[in-house]
C-alpha cells in the first residue's frame, strides 16, 4: 500500500514569490492533515480536513496562507507570497478518522531567500 | 485544553545500555497517546500508540511505553540502545475531536 506522497520534496524560492505544495494522502483515509514543522521543533498543525472540509484551520495564516482538499483526496497548500519566515518542512498526514494513528509524508523543505 | 511536555530536549546513551525518554501529558479526558520518531531527512514514522487498552504499550524495534494515568506519564523505553536508534522521538497526544499536538522533540544520541 502506497504511503502519503508529497511533492516537491524541496522547494527555494525568493520571497514574494507565490509556492503550493500537493499532497496525496493514504487511499480511504478521510482526515487529511497540514502540519509545519521548524527546525528543532515538533510539527504545529497548520489546518485538518475531514474529507473536503476544512475543520480545524484556526492556526493557517490566512493572509497568504490557503489549502484546499477537492473531491476530499488530494490536497493543496498554497503560500503567496513568500516570507523569510516561511522557512521550514510542510508534512502532510492522514488517517482514517480524528483520534487513530496518522501517517505522514515525507515532507516538504522550503527555503525561502 | 490538551498539552505534553517532553522532559529531556536531548538524551545520549552508550550502545547496549536502556533508553528512557520522558513524556507528561496535561488532559482532563482520557487521551489517545503516540509516540513518533524520525530520522534525518525522513518522515515520521509511529513507533507505538495507546488508545485506552493495556497500559503498557509495545511498539516496533524493542521500545514500549507505560501509561501511568496517576502521574500522568507515557514514557518510552528500550531495553537496550542500538545505533540505529539515534534519532528525534515526539510524544503526541490527541483528544476526542481534537487533532495530534506534538511535543517539542527528544534527540536520541546512541554513543558507540
């Protein structure tokens, strides 16, 4: 069984400039998560879906953050523009449900100059 | 609201010698506990989770963890370091309808 796939595995690019991230998450899996992960420090969750909804995106800033799950699969994270302070790895989990374990990506590094 | 607490930011141990990495969890409900771990430049990957059935937990390469609900404690253990161990390790917890909160990390050194 394929795991959770990210894409791109890196990212550089100059601030102000617009970066998506794309995630695919475990077949059946309905909860689909964005977390941010800095160095030296555990992943914050960025935004949750249960299928196509977004649940919980109380910590995305929203300014130039966005994200989208369409058909409830596939899901995309959008940053425009780009700060310095960006800087850092987007995971990418899911699960079957809220509360069981979650599988994540690989990640996504971005470094932004 | 939820929170965890990883005791130690880094811990070393020489080869063969027990792992013990300290968890504390703050939670007026019964949680749901994990514990992760991930190695540079890869992703995380669940190493063992707790969902309300034996208290002691086994897990994937050797490690294990105790609930201890009256200290509040998931703590894991292995009986014996290998170096393939070194690592970052993140205790998580998630309540009902709430989403995993990570601790801040434990870096594992195995020393040869």
């Amino acid at each position: 069984e394929a795991g959770v796939v990210q894409s791109p595995r890196y990212k550089i690019i100059e601030k102000k400039q617009p970066v998506a991230f794309w995630c695919n998450p475990i077949s059946g899996h309905n909860t689909l998560y964005w977390y941010l992960q800095n160095l030296g420090q555990g992943p914050e969750l960025l935004i949750r879906y249960e299928n196509e909804e977004a649940v919980d995106d109380s910590q995305l800033p929203k300014d130039r953050f966005s994200a989208e799950r369409l058909k409830g699969v596939d899901s995309t994270l959008k940053i425009q523009p780009a700060e310095l302070g960006d800087s850092a790895v987007y995971l990418c989990a899911s699960s079957l449900e809220l509360n069981t374990e979650a599988f994540f990506g690989q990640g996504t590094r971005l470094t932004v100059v | 609201a939820q929170s965890v607490t990883q005791l130690d930011s880094h811990v070393s141990v020489s080869e063969g010698t027990p792992v013990l990495l300290r968890c504390n969890y703050s939670s007026s409900y019964s949680p749901s506990l994990f514990w992760y771990v991930q190695h540079p430049n890869k992703g995380l990957q669940l190493l063992l989770k707790y969902t309300s059935a034996a208290t002691l937990v086994k897990g994937i390469n050797g490690f294990e963890a105790e609930f201890k609900k009256s200290e509040t404690s998931f703590h894991l253990t292995k009986p014996s370091a290998h170096m393939s161990d070194a690592a970052e390790y993140f205790c998580v917890v998630s309540l009902r309808n709430t989403p995993l909160v990570f601790g801040k990390g434990t870096r594992l050194s195995v020393i040869a």
